[in-house]
C-alpha cells in the first residue's frame, strides 16, 4: 500500500514531526508491513515537495526510536510492530488516552455505555492485529 | 539585536558537509538619501542550502539582492558571492549564478524561443531540454510572444530561462509574486529538482511562508533593514510563543515582560506573544494565575515577530523589545 503522508503548513507541529508521527502510525496500521521498503530521502521529498533534509531528519528519529531501520547502501525499512515502546512506557500511554478520553466524556455527560459502545464500534472500524 | 542565531554546521551523515560559504555579507549597508534600507546586515549562506529571505515589504530583501547581485553598490561593508566581491563579479561568476528578478521582466516582442536563445548566448553552459521541458511544465508553447503571456506563465518563462544554464548558485527575488497555486507549486518542484545536484545553492525571498516552511532550510528574517533572525524555521518558531494567562480579579502586570511581542485581553485572559528565553521564563513564573503554553506556526510567529502593533496590543509602551528595535 502506498505511503500517504499529508503536510499541513502553518502548523505548529514542525514537518519533519508530521513525516515521522505519520510514517509510525502506518507502520502501526500494518499500512507497511515489516521489512517494506520506504522511498529514498530524494523521492519522499520531491513527492511531499518539502526540502530533503526535512525527510532525512524525520528518518532519522524514526530509526532512532528504532520505528524503521536503516540499512547502509540500501535505504530504510519498515521495522517491526509494536516493538516502540517499552511495557512501562505502553502502560503510561494507554493511561494516559484512556484518562483523556474518560474525562473527556464525563464532562460532556456521555453514559458509560454509549462510551463503551462508540469504543467498540471505533476497534471494529480498524484492521486486526497482525501479530 | 538579532535573536536567534543557530550553528549552521548540521551534522547528518547523510549529506554532504556544509562548511562553505556561496554568499557571506560583511556589514552591508545601503541609504537612500538619508533612509537607511539595509543597516550592518552580515549573514553567510551555506552552499547546498536552500535559504529563505524573510521580511515585510520594504525591510530591505530587494536591496540587499541586488548588491549581492551587482546591480547596486553599498554605501558600506561588504559582500562575497562565490568567492568573487560582489561589486566586480567577473562573467566566470556570473554565469554560475541564475538571477530572477522581482517581477518577472521579460522582452514582450520576442518569442519564446527568441527568449531563450537571446539568454543562452550570455552562457557557456545552457541545457536546452531543462529550458522545454519547463516549458511544457508550464504548458507554453514556444511560439509565443512573450509579451502576450499571463502573469503566471511569464513567471515560467522565467523561470526556464533562469535554470537552463544549470547555475551553482539560485537567486530568486519573490518568485512566487503573483503565481497561482498550481504555478508555484512547479515552482517548488523547480527548486527541489536544481538541488538534486549536490552543492547547488537557492536563495530566495518570499511572503508565502507556507513554500518557504515547506523548501527551506534555513531562513534569515530582515526589519526595516536590520537582520533580526538567521536560524533553522524550527528554531525560529520554537523561540515565539503565545501563552495564556488565566486569572483571577485584576489583570497582572504584564508590561515588563521581556521580549513581549504582542497582546490581547479578554475579561478572565491575556494572551501574550513573546520571544522565549530564560528571562521570560522567570518572569512568567512569578505572574500570578494558570500560564498556558500554545506553540506557533512559522506564519503567526513571523506575523508576531514583525508585524505592527495595532490595536489589539496596548500598554506596550517602554518595553524592552521596542527599544531593542529603535
């Protein structure tokens, strides 16, 4: 499946960060699977038309958050799923977006089980774990 | 007085070091009568950068182009483009460098074709099929007189003309003036293709900062002819935020904040726009009230950096940041 990244200019959130957060979230939506090349520095580029170095930084602290990998002469590769975060760091995000989305519903007063209906209708609307 | 000013060697194995200079200004400065339109601007531009020149109408980008260019000498300091003083620019130099004049001038009478090899025989080098194939990129038809083009169209005459001779070194003075989306987005594409060839160099100015955000690397923010930003766009944003400040009662006493750019009141909140560093910090915490931090984009923060204080911004009499800018 192709890589579809989108840039919003006149946003807060530096480009480089919208490549990696949407390059991650694709390799989290089994968009790209493991091992699956992503296109060069140059080409992702001149397709988002943004400099290279942008892209190049993006890669970057993707490979450093070990997200992708490079390979030296051959570019960069998808890297496993899930493999992002630590069990710790997993706990504190789930926390954290469950506490977010609770919260959140209770000041708009949505009933625990609209609540539970609308998150269970949102799984079902995502493709299944590949693992 | 220049704010942020950011080491320009990024180390990234990937690409080739950027340790040279294609321009290095010295402290040019330019009056018109008794107008100063540049004053004591120093500022090198990294070969195989692409660097984006930003300031308001009449901060002095123009002039500063054009002394870098030739065209117009300084009333005092200095400049070097690729290695050559600006003021005796040998044709070695000047036909590694492409220029694109403000506002796309061109010869009405002659055809496109006439156009392009009128331009060629000022060069040694000219690569023809860059020259049609931007053509086609704009879809004109080389048959065409020149003065019959739109606007937009004439930008790609210029365009074509400009980079057939495979220039090092890119000078654009407000390309995008006047293009509609689709034209400046081959515009871009025009760009990012010349920088395909390591060391190639791009300065361009621009108001469409959303290209610039986009195809810069760097950019250099120029007020009322005093260089007030040379950094990475990131940089540049990272140093101006906004934060809120909720309270209770009487509204705290915010004139004192350093580098206060810009404010607005509302009954329970302030809004401030301000260049963040230490100092503003430790202000900040002592102010009474919850603080909110909200980031900009590089659009509000240059609006904030240089925009006028109009009426949405009181009391900002005396502060530390006007007197800076006198």
């Amino acid at each position: 499946m192709a890589l579809e990244i989108t840039i919003s200019t006149g946003n807060p959130r530096p480009i480089y960060r919208q490549v990696a957060e949407q390059i991650g979230k694709a390799i989290r939506l089994g968009h790209l699977a493991e091992g699956d090349a992503l296109p060069s520095v140059r080409a992702l580029a001149e397709q988002l038309l943004i400099n290279p170095n942008t892209v190049a930084r993006a890669y970057s602290e993707l490979s450093k958050d070990g997200v992708i990998i490079s390979k030296q002469g051959k570019g960069f590769f998808a890297g496993k799923r899930r493999m992002i975060f630590t069990a710790e760091e997993r706990e504190r995000r789930l926390a954290q977006a469950i506490e977010s989305v609770v919260s959140e519903s209770l000041m708009m007063d949505v009933s625990a089980d609209d609540l539970l209906r609308r998150i269970e209708k949102h799984l079902k609307s995502h493709p299944p774990s590949h693992e | 007085m220049i704010y942020f000013v950011e080491s320009k060697n990024i180390s990234n194995p990937t690409l080739p070091a950027m340790n040279e200079n294609a321009i290095e200004i010295n402290s040019l400065t330019r009056y018109f009568g008794t107008k100063c339109a540049v004053n004591q601007l120093s500022l090198q531009i990294p070969k195989g950068s692409i660097f984006g020149l930003l300031g308001r109408n009449g901060a002095g980008k123009t002039t500063t182009i054009r002394i870098l260019m030739g065209l117009m000498s300084p009333t005092r300091g200095s400049a070097r483009v690729l290695d050559y003083d600006c003021q005796s620019l040998p044709p070695e130099a000047r036909e590694r460098i492409g220029y694109l004049a403000e506002g796309h001038h061109i010869y009405g009478w002659m055809t496109l074709r006439e156009c392009g090899k009128f331009q060629s025989s000022f060069f040694r080098k000219w690569n023809s099929d860059i020259f049609h194939s931007i053509l086609n990129h704009f879809r004109l038809d080389e048959r065409a007189k020149a003065g019959n083009l739109s606007r937009g169209q004439r930008a790609g005459l210029c365009l074509a003309l400009t980079l057939a001779p495979e220039p090092e070194l890119l000078v654009l003075d407000d390309p995008a003036l006047g293009l509609d989306p689709v034209a400046r987005r081959s515009l871009l594409e025009s760009m990012l293709y010349v920088t395909r060839k390591d060391n190639r160099t791009i300065l361009f100015s621009s108001h469409l900062l959303s290209d610039v955000e986009r195809v810069a690397d760097r950019i250099a923010v120029v007020h009322q002819g005093v260089l007030r930003a040379d950094c990475p766009v990131e940089t540049f944003c990272d140093h101006i935020r906004q934060y809120v400040i909720r309270y209770n009662g009487t509204a705290p006493d915010i004139s004192t904040l350093p580098g206060l750019l810009h404010s607005f009141r509302t009954d329970k909140e302030i809004s401030v726009t301000c260049v963040k560093d230490d100092a503003l910090k430790a202000a900040l915490e002592k102010l009474p009230g919850e603080i909110i931090e909200v980031p900009l984009g590089l659009e509000d923060a240059f609006v904030s950096y240089v925009g006028e204080r109009g009426e949405k911004s009181f009391f900002l009499e005396n502060t530390k940041h006007q007197e800076a800018t006198r």
